[in-house]
C-alpha cells in the first residue's frame, strides 16, 4: 500500500515546497509576535529563499507584491506547525517515544529540540530527493545527529509509510505518534485512506496521527474561497495540485473508515482562538481554507482485528 498516482509528483517540485515551507518559517522568526519559532529554518533553505530573508527589500516586494493575494496563507504554515508540536509535546508526556514524520520536508524539529530528541526516537521519511538536499544542508550548517534521529528515504507513491519504516529500527509493537503535516491535499481521499489503512493496520491501538487538509468550499468563508483558488493555481503552476478536500465531518467519517477515532478536528480559524497571544494581533486575519485534526488508532473489533 502506498501514497498512490497522486504523490507521484513532479522530483523538482517536491523539495520546493518543502522549501517554501521552510522559508515561511524562516522569515517569520523576524516578526515580533510570533506564532512558532524556528531560528533554524533558515539554514534549511536553498540560496535564494536565503537571500530573500536577509534582504528586507527584497522580501517586501516578493511577499507584499507577487505573493500578496496568498500571503495569509502563510500564517496556516505556522499554525499547523505549532498544532503538530503541541499536540507530539502532549504524547510524548503521556509516554509516546517514536515520532514518524510523513513528508518531513526542512522540518528542523530534531535540531530545535533536544530536550525531546533525548526521550524519543524520531523518523523523517522523505523522497529521496529533498532528503539528500536537507542532509546536504544539514552537512554545511556543521550540525550534529543526534543519535535517535533516522532518515528514512521512500518514495511513498511505491511504498507505504509503514513499510518505509522497515529496517529503520522503528518498533511497529509501540504506539507512535504521526505527522502528515502539509501533504494530505496532493493526496487522493483514496490514497489518503489507503495510508491511514496501512498505519491503524500495523500499529497498535493509541497511535496517533496529525494531519492538515484542505476546507471544502461549503466549509470555507465565502471571503476566503477566492483565496483558496489563487494558492491552488500558485501551487499547481508549481507542479503540485491538491487534489483533494473534506469538510471536519467527511474527514472524520473517513479517518473512521479506516480505523481511526478522533479525538479532535477543528479549522485553522477555530484553532487561532488557542494561540491569541499576549504580546498583540497576528498582521492578518487567518483565512478558514485548512482542516486540522488529531486521530488515534481505535481499538479494534474481533471482526476486522
Ligand atoms: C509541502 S512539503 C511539507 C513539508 C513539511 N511536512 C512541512 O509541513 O513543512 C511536502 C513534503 O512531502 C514530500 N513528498 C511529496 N511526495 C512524496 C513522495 N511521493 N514520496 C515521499 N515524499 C513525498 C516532499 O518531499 C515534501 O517534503
């Protein structure tokens, strides 16, 4: 079982996005109020993500002029980062100890947190293309791998995610904690289900996996659907469509076909109400385009165990 026809995406594109993900984290560390920090992030990043961040001028035109239209889109970046985070802080307190990161892409957790690399085992698997542009990366900041951090290479439109994990010194026997954080939408619901399938079929009961989705447009504001459009066309001009999307109800009736309970599920906007901060208003208002949720696997019945 594997991601399905719809990961098999154009090789440059991949680590692109993964890329532009990076740099969003990146440039937003100069922002007083921030949502999610990431000092690392913009090691991560190829050299003209780099440049950009470190020419302000520069940064202004890209983000204030080409990218205006979507640049409230950045702020899910940020959410959805700090949602997965808090919510692997959480489990790992109530005893979790492996953290798989699906489509890991620059994520620069193993390197940000060593106070929780030293309890947990970690797997980032990637395409082998943007792994080997990190591990590059990685190499010419100078920094160290921690000892639980494993890199996983997989193509997931060949292989599932589970069966990525094979030989990585990953214990399928212990509850894991997941994360398919900004992938979800360039998946078919088929292929989406097929890896939740694999992952509650192999994993034990209390597994838990975050994932991030696309609103249908009956979900989304009416505002905010003009929006959603421009960052579907920016994204497939970039070889990426998202292919998919849910309401919080048919990803939770689909997480449940495939042996996964929720235990919450909620819009980026409804998500904001937790991270309203003290120091002030974030520069813009969080448009409701993405789903966020956390699923455990349920226990199952002596039928389909
Ligand atoms: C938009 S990035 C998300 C990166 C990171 N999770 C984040 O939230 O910033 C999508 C990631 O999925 C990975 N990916 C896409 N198609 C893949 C495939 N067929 N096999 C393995 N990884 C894939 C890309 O390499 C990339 O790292």
């Amino acid at each position: 079982m594997s991601l399905g026809k719809s990961a098999r995406l154009q090789q440059s594109s991949r680590a692109s996005t993964a890329e532009l993900t990076a740099a969003v984290r990146a440039s937003h560390q100069r922002n007083p109020v921030r949502l999610f920090e990431d000092p690392f992030a913009r090691y991560l990043c190829g050299w003209f993500w780099r440049l950009v961040i470190c020419l302000r001028p520069l940064s202004w035109i890209l983000i204030k002029g080409v990218l205006r239209a979507i640049e409230p889109v950045t702020l899910c970046v940020l959410l959805r980062a700090r949602y997965a985070e808090e919510a692997l802080e959480s489990a790992v307190e109530k005893g979790i100890d492996q953290y798989v990161i699906i489509g890991a892409g620059m994520d620069s957790f193993a390197f940000r947190r060593p106070d929780l690399m030293s309890r947990i085992d970690v797997f980032e698997i990637d395409h082998p293309i943007t792994q080997a542009q990190k591990l590059d990366r990685i190499r010419q900041a100078g920094w160290s791998i921690a000892p639980r951090l494993h890199f996983v290479q997989a193509d997931l439109s060949k292989t599932s995610a589970v069966e990525a994990l094979e030989g990585s010194g990953f214990q399928r026997s212990r509850p894991t904690f997941l994360t398919l954080m900004g992938v979800a939408y360039y998946l078919t619901a088929e292929d989406l289900g097929e890896t939740a399938d694999s992952i509650s079929r192999n994993l034990p009961e209390g597994t838990l996996l975050v994932l991030d989705y696309l609103l249908d447009e009956a979900s989304a504001r009416p505002e905010h659907l003009l929006m959603k459009e421009k960052m579907k066309s920016f994204v497939a001009k970039r070889g990426e469509p998202m292919v998919s999307q849910y309401s919080l109800g048919a990803m939770n009736a689909l997480m449940a076909a495939h042996g996964f309970e929720a235990v919450e599920n909620l819009t980026l906007p409804q998500l904001e109400q937790r991270y309203r901060s003290p120091q002030g208003e974030w520069p813009l208002e969080i448009p409701s385009i993405f789903g966020v949720g956390t699923f455990r696997v349920a226990a199952r019945s002596p039928e389909t165990a």
